[in-house]
C-alpha cells in the first residue's frame, strides 16, 4: 500500500493494523466499533484516491451502464411488456447523453466506440463490464465498493450491541440513542413517551391534510424508527455528529444514497438513481422519506440549547426545510407520473423530471403547477405550511 497510495492512506492501514491487534488481544464491542470506524475510513480514502484514475472512471461508467441496461432487460416497468423502445429512449435523453459523455472524458475514451453510443444492451454491458472487472483498478474499486457496504453492514450492527448493552431495547428507545448522537450540541431530552406522542400528533396532522399516505408513515413509533435505521439513519450515528450545517448537507446526501439501495458513505450520481428506479419497476414511495424529514424538523422543534449553538439551529432548521421542499416535490412527482408509466415516454418523462428535481434544482414547470393545485385543495399556500404547522404544539424557542 506504501507503494500505490499516499503515506497519508498508508498511516490508516497501520492504526488499522494496530487496531486489530487490540481486538484480537481484548475482545469486545468497542475494540470492534475502532476496528471497523477504522476500516471504513480505509476504504473510503482508498476510493477518494482511486476514483479519479481513468480505469477507475472507466469501470465506474461501464458499472452504471450496466445496471441500467440489467433493469430495463429485465421485467418491464409498471408489469408492461411493450418497452421494446425504451433502451433506445433513454439512451437519447439529453441529459442521459450529457452524465455518459462526461464519464467517458474522464476515462478518456471515446464515447462513441463505447456499447452506451448504441444504446442500452444487457449483452454489450456484460461484455464492458467483464472486461472493466480484469484491469487492476476496475478489481479494486468492485472490492472496495463490496467492502463497503459489509463494513457499513457490521457498524450498524455493532452500533447497536453497544447502545442496547446486549438488552432487548425497543425501536423507538435506540431512534432516540441516534438522534443524540447525531445532534450532540442539542440537548433534545426526549423521552419513548415524548417520541410516540410527536408521531402521533404528526399522524393527526397528516390526516388533518388529507395526506393519507403520511399518516400511514405514522402508524406508531416503532413501524418510523424501523424504517429510518432500515433506510436512512448512518451506520453508526455516533460516528456522523453534526455541529455545523454543511456537515447536515452532507449526512443529508448520504441519507438519499441509501434510500437509492448505495452505500452510505456513498455519493449518489445520476445514472445511479436512474437504476435505482429501474431496478424496483416503479418510482419510490418518496412519502416516507418525507415523513421521516417532517419528524426530524418536528422534533428540533422547541428544544433548550446552549447560545454558542443557535447559529447552527437556525441553519440547521433552513437545511430541513429545503430537504422537506424537495422529497415533497419527489412525493409529487410519484403522484403526477405514475398513471403515464404504462408507455415508455411517461417513464422518460419521469426519469427526467427526477433528475431536474435532484441534480438541476428546478423542479419542472408541470410540477409546479400540480403542487399548487394540491395544496389548495388541503388550504395550503406552500409546502413550507405543513412544517410549520408542527410549530404550533411546541413551545417557543428559548
């Protein structure tokens, strides 16, 4: 490693080394939790440092090519066996065109001797993708992509061994250990009483609106806190506190990553929520991801901390609220796409207004005018009315 890698990285595998030394010496929770914090962090530097070599820019695009090709082979979208058309479709969506040409400079290849110039072909892309697994750094970052996601598999577990003691704890009671993780500089006090009362007041809510699809979200305090630990919350929350606000952009970007089936500590591309949705057949139920942010921004609501902390409060509060804006507009887009998914323009359609939603910050102007329409039929004014409706059962700020 001395010889392919900065000494920087070189440091990492011997704290590793000595890491596991301990381990081996004194087992226990916490020597596991250094090791495993320190093989992460392994293999993420080792990613940062590969992922610009153009092998590796090579292998990333034939692995997205790939994928995609895999999913639109596979059963079709909606159940509809007549998307013949829509590989070829895709694949001439500007935007689709834009992210391909982009990888293939940084790969330096020529795109167009490439199999994504003629389309999306299951055949073509296991062919590349054989042959972009037998180059060194293609072998390396399929390894280092797999170790990720078992080192991301055994935190979690760990996280949890050493918060519960080894004790059968409900849900709801270690979703609270997380969140005073995440949020050390908050002191949140929250009780499983307090947690199930907000999730039950944000189910009133929600019917309140006529947001059936939220409310279900808010069955009960165990059925949100399984699936944030599930989907959304880090392997181990108290590797990830956040002080500032760019540190909550950041947990926020790897929250959607996972959502998309990738690693947390991964950054989600484009073409990689394209598969996402493919893989599955239909649009994800973005409802619940914008519950569990409605959650979180109701429970920072009302709560004591201390004066050098209100400035990331405040920004905090901003950061969840722009977060809550846009899976709403997610939730949307589901609502307003999925009746056209039975042709293959609807799914281009939706591909598209997806990726404009997320990567493009401009949400399409058909989107516009459908969430005007929706909130004025539930009284609303703006998306940022449902957040602030949590304000009102919580006292004023200290």
């Amino acid at each position: 490693m001395a010889q392919e890698f900065t000494k920087a990285l070189a440091r990492r595998a011997v704290e590793l080394r000595q890491a596991s030394k301990v381990l081996l010496d004194d087992p226990s929770p916490d020597a596991m939790a250094t090791v495993l914090r320190g093989f992460n962090a392994l293999v993420v530097e080792m990613l940062h440092e590969v992922s610009p070599l153009p092998e590796s820019c090579q292998w990333r695009l034939a692995r997205q090519y790939s994928d995609i090709a895999a999913h639109l082979a596979g059963p079709k979208p909606a159940e509809n066996q007549g998307f013949r058309d829509l590989p070829r479709m895709l694949a001439g969506l500007p935007w689709v065109q834009a992210h391909l040409a982009e990888m293939a400079a940084a790969a330096d290849v020529d795109l167009a001797r490439t199999p994504a110039a003629r389309g999306f072909s299951r055949t073509s892309a296991k062919r590349w993708v054989s042959r972009s697994n037998r180059g060194g750094e293609g072998q390396m970052c399929a390894a280092l992509d797999h170790l990720q996601h078992g080192v991301e598999y055994r935190l979690r577990q760990v996280w949890f061994l050493r918060r519960s003691g080894g004790e059968d704890v409900s849900p709801p009671r270690m979703y609270l250990c997380a969140h005073a993780d995440l949020f050390p500089e908050l002191s949140a006090s929250l009780t499983e009483p307090r947690f199930a009362l907000e999730v039950a007041k944000l189910k009133g809510l929600a019917l309140g609106l006529q947001l059936s699809e939220f409310a279900l979200c808010f069955e009960s305090a165990e059925w949100i806190a399984n699936y944030a630990f599930t989907y959304l919350l880090p392997p181990a929350p108290c590797d990830w506190p956040i002080r500032q606000a760019s540190q909550l952009s950041r947990l926020l970007e790897s929250r959607l990553s996972r959502w998309y089936f990738y690693a947390f500590g991964h950054r989600l591309e484009p073409l990689e929520m394209t598969s996402g949705v493919l893989r599955i057949g239909r649009p994800l139920f973005y409802e619940r991801i914008a519950a569990y942010a409605l959650l979180e921004y109701s429970l920072l609501q009302g709560i004591a901390f201390s004066r050098q902390a209100a400035p990331f409060y405040v920004d905090a509060l901003t950061v969840l609220e722009r977060e809550f804006q846009m899976l709403f507009d997610g939730y949307l887009l589901r609502l307003l796409y999925y009746p056209r998914l039975k042709a293959p323009r609807g799914w281009c359609d939706y591909l598209s207004a997806l990726h404009a939603l997320h990567y493009e910050q401009r949400p399409p102007e058909e989107l516009e005018a459908f969430r005007h329409v929706f909130l004025a039929r539930r009284g609303l004014h703006s998306t940022l009315e449902i957040l602030y409706r949590t304000v009102e059962s919580h006292s004023a700020l200290n």
